[in-house]
C-alpha cells in the first residue's frame, strides 16, 4: 500500500481496461466506450457541419488556465474523469479533418485510418520482430513492393525499404545509406580522417537535410543550397557548378536530393537532368516525395516526376496527401544491401531480440534495418487506406485536387483585391491581398491578415515567402479528398472579410 493508502491490487480491479472491458460500464470498459462515442461524435461533427470553425486558438496561459493539466500523487477514483479532458482535448484542439483547414501539408483521413490506429494501440506492439508483429509485417512488405512499382523498380530484385517516424527520418535514412556507399569504413571508425563529404539540396528544400547532416556528424555547412529557377526548380546547371566547387575545395560530393512537390510552391526538381549530373559525380540521388510522390499514381499527372527510376532512394509520406492519419512514412530504396549495412549491428548486444537460428529472420525480421528498437505499426493503417481506396481511389483523388487547385488560382485572379503570386505547378496556391492605400509594407499586412484568420477559427491557412523570400504569400494547399468548389469560394469570402477588418484596424 503506498501513502495514498492504494494498494497495487485496487490499481488492477479500477483501472485495467483488460480486466474490465467485458463489462462496459465499469471502470476501463466505461471509459473505452464513452472515449470511442467521444471520437465518433467529434468526427460525424465535422461531416455535419463542414462551415463550422476548424480551430478555437486560444494563447497558452489561458488556455492552462482552463484545462487543469497537473499529474498528482494519487490515481483517479475511475477512469471515467478522464473523459471530461478528452472532451477538453477535443475542444481545443485544430480540426485537421474539416475542410477548411489547410495549414500543414496534410488534411482529411478515411475510416479506414483511424479505425487503423485504433487497431494497432489495442494490439499494442511493435515492429522489430515477424513473431511479435506478424501481419503487420507482410503488410509493411507489402507497401514497399506497392511503392517500388510506382516508382518504376518493379523489375528491381533489390528493392528495400522501412517505414519510420516522419519525412524528416526518411531523408536521414537516404543521406546515411549515401554515406554508407560513399565511406563505407564510416560505420564501425567514424568520420576522423576521411575526406570531407558534400551534399546538395536546391534552396527550396526541406530544412530536415541540415538536420540530417547534423544528426551523421558532417555538419551543416556540409549542405550545399543550389539555386532554384524563377518556379522554385533546381537548376541542374548551377548544381554542376556547385558539385564543381565542391571538388576543387578538396571535398568528396556524395549525395544529392532532387524534391518533388516544395513545402511553399510545389514545385518539382527535373529529376532526369539532376540524374545526370549524380551520374557524372558518383553522387547518390534521393528523391524528397513526402508531398509530391502522390503524383506517381495518376496517370495523368505522373509526368511531374518523370524520372521517379533513376533514383537511389524515395521519402514518401502517406500522411500527407494519401489521407492516413499522422504518421506515416516510408522511406524505400533500390540498394537494400545498402540500407541493411548501413543500419545493422552484428554485435552479440542484439540477439537478445534479433535472433540469429531462424532462417526467415533475415527477410522478416523488419528491425534489422532500422535504426530503432522499438517502432510502432503503422503499417496497418496505411494498407487499409490503401486497400479501401484502391490505386484507382488515389489517381482520382489526385486528379480532383489538381482541379481545385487550379479552380482556387482562377477564383484568387478574379477577384481584384487578391494577387496570385505563382501559377499553381502541384496542389499548393500562393496569393495574397493587395496592400491597400497607405500601407507601406505589403509582408507586414499580410502577416497579420493571416494572423486574423487564425484567431477568428473558421479557417486556418499558413504562409511562406515566394520570389527569392521576398515576398509572404498566404499558402493554401488542397488536401483534404472532401474539398469542393464551394469550400474554396468560402476561404476566400473569409480572406477578403480578414483583409478589410485588417485595413480597418490599421486605420
């Protein structure tokens, strides 16, 4: 008993969902349920009520102020004052699934998903080992095939891949199978003594390279920025030029990442003359498709990342477009050897897990490539999604947001107080209000146009800045598969009414 007179016996009877869930209104059985009509309410809400609010921003010391967020000494009386929280949780927290948000690069999830989700906590596993986690083992390999064949490697015997924990440990995953390739005496003596390495990104990228070549000990300045085209493109031109420089200063370029789909214009690098100049250098070529890989399921517009085959390595984000809840990454490569020694250990402190006296270890036994231990399921809900929708599902998805997408330009051009500052080249459309009369500081206003709609809750949209950083654009991205023309219309209403409370604030 300790000294809140609890025995560990009464923690067991009050508060084991396992032991109570036979009988649903007690204890953990009564908060299971009560959670499940919570989260059921909540989304068949959103569904009901598409212009309702998305967000309620509230600062955070008011909002500490009203949800009371201490952990005490002693365990609740029952599991069913939780419930109360949840429902504060639910009510502060912004509706990613509602159509009018569009502030991150992800929007909307299917049944499917979440029922995914729910699934793999109630298993409550993880995906080192085939025994511990079997089918969602075949699953996982499942999707790497699925993804191979998208990408043009389905003849490809050497295909591999893993899913991890976000685009960001994706493209960690490419830079260190690189280096892998590049220095491979790195894994077991480090980097002291070798030539310097060299990577390069376009100054469009994402910012998880630096992290990447902070994380493997090169250093940020290791990173190259090659310059982008006015469209936001990497020219293949000035990465020659960079490579060159690279070499005269004595250092050994080793890895480029080519982005399909930027977080602020979506643009597309040319893969195939990028492919070139690796070719040319010996450099590793990855592929950042955390957002822009979509593309490869649609016939249609799969042209944008023409050259998809001649990479190396792919991220691929399914939380992002493909509507699987967060997160939900692979990351796949046609050089699995290379991925297996750059990740694998044959040291004896591994076979308390990874056991050597099974023959199907080798192909089965997912953790053997991953540089973690403990990695949640999150392949199951991902082939469910993928199996609800089916490829034909995502090529029409694909294909409506492309639409709206170049519906929402039309609509910004015609209004005459609204800019479009870049045609839309994917799914991401940047614009802002004109600056009215008297406002000497365009970037200023839109900044606090923006920060208008955040605080009024109805719609949430994010910004970035365009034309070599020097212009802030508001960003809106279609995701969400439930969007349509109307709600487009709606954002839009909304943007101009926040652009006149704006200039009338400033009055």
């Amino acid at each position: 008993m300790d000294q809140a007179g609890t025995t560990t016996s009464q923690l067991g009877k009050s508060h084991c969902l396992v032991k109570n869930f036979r009988e649903p209104t007690r204890a953990g059985g009564g908060v299971f349920l009560g959670a499940c009509r919570l989260a059921s309410d909540y989304l068949v809400a959103l569904c009901d009520d598409p212009q309702g609010a998305c967000a309620n921003f509230v600062p955070p010391d008011q909002l500490r102020a009203q949800i009371d967020l201490s952990i005490g000494e002693a365990p609740l009386a029952s599991p069913r004052q939780l419930l109360p929280i949840l429902e504060s949780y639910l009510r502060f927290m912004p509706k990613t699934n509602h159509v009018a948000f569009a502030n991150q690069l992800y929007g909307g999830t299917t049944v499917a998903g979440v029922v995914g989700e729910l699934f793999a906590a109630v298993t409550n596993t993880s995906m080192s080992t085939y025994e511990i986690s079997p089918v969602s083992t075949l699953m996982e390999l499942e999707l790497i095939h699925k993804l191979a064949a998208a990408i043009g490697w389905r003849e490809c015997p050497t295909v591999d891949g893993i899913m991890c924990s976000g685009g960001s440990n994706a493209n960690f995953l490419g830079m260190l199978c690189a280096r892998q390739q590049a220095q491979p005496q790195c894994k077991e003596s480090g980097l002291s003594g070798t030539t310097p390495l060299s990577a390069f990104v376009s100054d469009q990228a994402h910012y998880s390279f630096e992290k990447a070549a902070l994380q493997l000990g090169l250093g940020i300045r290791a990173i190259y920025k090659v310059k982008s085209d006015d469209y936001g493109r990497m020219r293949a031109d000035a990465l020659e030029e960079a490579v060159q420089q690279s070499e005269k200063k004595g250092e050994r370029p080793f890895f480029v990442c080519a982005t399909a789909g930027t977080t602020v214009l979506g643009a597309f690098d040319p893969v195939p003359a990028i492919a070139e100049v690796a070719n040319r250098h010996r450099l590793w070529l990855h592929v950042d498709g955390a957002w822009g890989a979509p593309v490869l399921l649609s016939g249609k517009h799969r042209t944008l990342l023409a050259g998809s085959e001649l990479a190396d390595s792919v991220t691929w984000d399914f939380h992002k477009f493909m509507s699987v809840p967060a997160i939900a990454t692979m990351f796949v490569t046609r050089h699995g050897e290379v991925l297996h020694d750059g990740c694998s250990l044959q040291s004896q402190s591994v076979n308390y897990l990874l056991h050597q006296d099974n023959a199907d270890a080798a192909r089965y036994d997912l953790g053997r490539k991953s540089l973690a231990c403990g990695r949640r399921v999150d392949s199951l809900k991902t082939w469910l999604t993928w199996k609800l929708l089916g490829d034909r599902g995502y090529a029409a998805a694909v294909e409506r947001a492309m639409e709206l997408a170049q519906t929402l330009a039309l609509m910004v051009t015609a209004e005459p107080t609204l800019e479009l500052l870049e045609q839309p080249a994917y799914l991401n459309v940047c614009f802002r209000a004109r600056c009215p009369p008297g406002c000497d500081d365009a970037n200023a206003f839109t900044l606090r146009l923006r920060d208008r709609l955040v605080r009024g809750g109805r719609h949430l949209v994010n910004y970035g800045y365009v034309r070599c950083g020097s212009v802030a654009a508001l960003r809106y991205v279609c995701t969400n598969f439930a969007l349509r023309d109307a709600d487009l219309r709606a954002f839009l209403n909304e943007v101009l009414d926040a652009a006149r409370a704006t200039q009338a604030a400033a009055l």
